[in-house]
C-alpha cells in the first residue's frame, strides 16, 4: 500500500462496495482521485485575449485595425484598446490626423481663392489653422469624454478608469470625419461618436447598453445644442 503513494500524493483508503479502493489526493490541485490525473496545476496559464501585449516596437498597422475595431463596436478590440497604454498616444495621433482632414476639406479651397493669397499667407494659415484645430478638437474630445465617465462614475456605478475610457475612445474619434459630408455631416459624424463611445462605456465602466447610450446621448446633444447657439450670435 505505501508503495501506492509517490511525492506530492496522499492516500487514502475508502471501500466501494465489497473492494477497497486508494482514492489520492494531488497536493498541487486538491483533486481526489483513484487512476491517473491531469494536474491542472502543471497546465499553462491561459491569458485572456483582452490581455495579450502588443507588438514590439512601432506598429501603426496593429492599432489602426484596433481603431477600426472600436469604431465597428467590436468588444474585444476596445477592452485591448482599454488596457493598453500606448493605445493614447496612436489614438492621439489619429485624432491630429483626422482633424487636420476635416480642416483640409472645408477651410483649404476658401484659403486658395481668397483674394490676395499668396504662398506665405496659405503657409501660416494653414499652420496655424492645423494647431487651432487640434487644440479645439482634443479639448471637446477630452471634456466630451470625461463628462460621460464622470456621470457614470459618479452616479451609474461606474467600475472603469478614465484613462481606459480615454484609450479606447481616442482610438474611435476618427468617426467625426463624417462631419464633412455636405448638410448631413454634423448630424451623421454625432450619431457615430454616439454610438461609439456608448459602446466604451459599456465596456470599460460596465454599463448597460441603455445607459450608456442615455449618457453620450445627452452630452453629445447638449455639445449641439451649445454649437447651435454659438452659430446663431455669429449672424
């Protein structure tokens, strides 16, 4: 019987029916057994996939797939996006870029045929133009964003950080490029911001769908509310 007994493995003896039978006990785990055992104590640890680092180096390829992810509304890629540190400064990066295209779009052609425009003024205005924007635009993001955490941190349960929610809703922004389609584009580029962000709250903060959606809902419309009225004093 003591032979029955190896390293690591009590014994212990219990009788089924007219037989006796060894039943041990593996010390790693705590299973009982009476033949052979898989120690779940010698297999790998499984990371979640949420989990996974990053590649090395600079990989703008990697998280702009993440960022396409994050604006389809796929989970996985905004709990990554989430937890990845260096998912700010690309998504960062995406936000100067898109904003610079919206600029592009609707102040560029104004600025080549205004009267008296030669290359030096195009140049500074340009220059300028671009720094006005991105400054503009990162402060209505980071305020936009920080406001829907903020009320759900403060009054919905919240259980996410500000920097995961910032991450992963940096990585989306690019969707406010739809504000230069022509008469619909302000009114498209909200509703996908909307959605958008709705969705990382519900991920990060852990919110339910409804809520998460009444939240961006009010902050983004009270946005167009302000920006309709500010309009309306510069006639």
């Amino acid at each position: 019987m003591a032979g029955a007994v190896k390293s690591g493995v009590s014994a212990n003896h219990c009788r089924s029916g007219t037989r006796w039978v060894i039943l041990m006990r593996c010390e790693a785990c705590g299973m009982e057994y009476a033949g052979s055992h898989e120690c779940a104590a010698d297999m790998p640890l499984r990371i979640p996939e949420e989990m996974e680092p990053p590649p090395d180096g600079i990989c703008p390829g990697y998280y702009l797939r993440m960022a396409l992810g994050v604006a389809s509304f796929d989970e996985l890629a905004i709990r990554r996006a989430s937890l990845d540190p260096d998912a700010l400064a690309y998504g960062a990066v995406l936000c100067m870029a898109s904003a610079s295209f919206i600029f592009l779009v609707t102040a560029l052609h104004k600025m080549l045929t205004r009267d008296g425009a030669t290359a030096g003024t195009v140049f500074w205005g340009l220059l300028l133009g671009l720094v006005y924007v991105w400054v503009y635009m990162g402060l209505i993001a980071i305020v936009q964003i920080g406001l829907c955490h903020g009320f759900a941190k403060a009054f919905l349960g919240g259980t996410g950080t500000f920097a995961g929610v910032v991450r992963a809703s940096l990585l989306g922004w690019f969707v406010n490029s739809l504000v230069v389609i022509p008469r619909l584009g302000l009114i498209a580029a909200l509703i996908a911001w909307t959605a958008v962000l709705a969705t990382v709250l519900k991920e990060v903060d852990g919110l339910s769908r409804s809520r998460a959606f009444l939240v961006t809902a009010g902050v983004n419309g009270l946005y167009l509310l302000l920006l309709m009225v500010a309009q309306h004093f510069q006639r």
